[in-house]
C-alpha cells in the first residue's frame, strides 16, 4: 500500500510541475502575442518578432488596396468589348495603358468565355490579383513569406515567397499557375520577383481576358510607409502580349477583417455561363 501511494505522490508531485512549466510558457507565449495596441488580442504581435529579430522591414498584417496611381472606372472599361459587343467590365487595368501587341489584340478578338478559370472555380492570378480592393494577409517568417488573398466567390490564394537567398527555378523546370515567387529585403523594401508562370487565357487581365504567356514576368516592391499603410510598386512585362512593362504605385491600408477561407461552389460560378449567348455553337 506504502508503495503505491507512493507512487502516486510522485506522480501527482511531477504532474503539477509540468502544469507549472505549461502555464508559464502560455504566460510568455500571451505576453508575445499580445493584446496590441489598441487593446485588442492579437497574433501579429508574435509574428512581428520575426521581423524584428532578422532587421528586416516589418510588413506584417492584413492590408487592403485603398489608393491607385492608375485608377480604372466603368467608363475605361466599357471602351474595350468584344466581338459581340459585350463590355470587358469591371476590368482590373486600362488596356490603352499596357501597350499590347496585335497577338494579344488577336486573343482579344478569339476570346471564349468557356475556357476562363473564374467560371470553373480557377482563383485570380498575378498581376491582376494584386489591384483588387480585396484583403491580403502578409506574413513573415524566416527564409519565407506568405501572402494570403480573400477572394469573393471562388477559392482564396496563398503564395509562398522564398526570401532564404534562392535563385529561380529554371525556365520550364515545373511551371505552375502563380509562378515561382522568389523575394528580397532591399532597404526597407520586401522585393518580390515571380516568373516561370503557365500560359493563362485571363493572365494579365482577369476581367478584360488579357491572356499571358510563358514569359510574364511580375515584380512586387512593397515598403511601408506609415504605421497603417504600404506602397506597393508593381511592375510586370510579357514580350509576347506587350510592347513594353507596366508599372503602377498603389497603396495598402490597414484592416481589421479577418481572412476568411471561402469554398466556391462550381454551379454559382458557371451561372454567367448560362446567360451569355454562346460565342461558339459546338
């Protein structure tokens, strides 16, 4: 009886120090985390350290597109239809601005709704992504950071940014639908460079149905310029779909909104389909 009572109190006895030992590293772990400065309990608090203990910029947060050097309106878009007459609207970029080439201008005119990802569930790509008015969560991490996009009805998008001093992939070596994104601290400015994309009908333009080719290639310079903002600097080129690059200044604010995982349902998102007359009959 001795001996098992014994036991017990040893392991009572190492029990409660483990408890103590949990408690106090959830007491570090709260007081890294936060609650932040307006009061509120927060992760990014944590995250942040990353930024800090490296002596890189710190971009961490959930930010939105408030402001554009290049703004498009209804107007801009409607400019551009297609063959049947149908505006290209809402358009995320005004065409005149991009300087396309007649190859592009020709796909313009070849365009089909039936081969367009948005219908089948198919997130936005890169650059059109990047203009939207929608929250982005940047996270930072050792050798990475994650850029999270809500998107509206269809699935969200999450690239991951290697920053660990990697080159690029080699041309054609897996190309893939958001391309390899690979980044750097310059300054107080976060770099992202992106190429090695698959060819993509809705490349450029998600709306608008400006296609891209292998060769896209998207540059990502992003600072911060306030406590509650970023300047994004966007560049992209494509030698077959435009004559020259584009380039627009952007600015991001800070938002409260929670990235939410939404899950699209392929009937809602093929429901356009079933309005538009058919440019092809077979």
């Amino acid at each position: 009886m001795r001996s098992i009572a014994g036991r017990r109190f040893w392991i009572a006895t190492v029990a409660a120090v483990c408890l103590t030992g949990v408690a106090a590293v959830g007491v570090n772990v709260a007081a890294q985390d936060g609650p932040d400065a307006r009061g509120k309990f927060s992760w990014e608090t944590r995250v942040t350290k990353t930024a800090e203990t490296y002596g890189v910029p710190d971009l961490t947060g959930t930010w939105v597109v408030t402001k554009r050097e290049k703004p498009v309106t209804a107007a801009i878009c409607d400019k551009h239809t297609d063959s049947r007459g149908l505006p290209r609207n809402p358009c995320r970029f005004n065409a005149d601005l991009l300087h396309l080439t007649q190859r592009a201008n020709a796909w313009l005119v070849f365009h089909d709704e039936r081969i367009e990802g948005k219908y089948y569930c198919v997130p936005e790509s890169v650059p059109s992504l990047l203009v939207r008015a929608y929250p982005v969560r940047i996270e930072q991490r050792k050798g990475w950071v994650t850029f999270e996009h809500q998107i509206t009805i269809h699935n969200n998008a999450t690239r991951v940014v290697s920053t660990d001093g990697r080159g690029h992939q080699d041309p054609g070596e897996a190309p893939s639908y958001y391309g390899n994104s690979i980044g750097k601290y310059e300054g107080k400015d976060l770099v992202v460079d992106t190429t090695n994309f698959t060819f993509d009908p809705n490349g450029i333009d998600y709306m608008t149905n400006i296609p891209s080719s292998w060769q896209k290639h998207v540059v990502e310079r992003y600072s911060r310029i306030a406590p509650d903002k970023l300047r994004l600097v966007l560049t992209f080129e494509d030698k077959d779909m435009m004559k020259e690059p584009y380039t627009e200044t952007m600015e991001l604010s800070h938002t409260d909104f929670q990235i939410i995982w939404t899950h699209c349902d392929l009937e809602n998102a093929a429901a356009d389909l079933y309005m538009l007359s058919p440019k092809y009959k077979d």
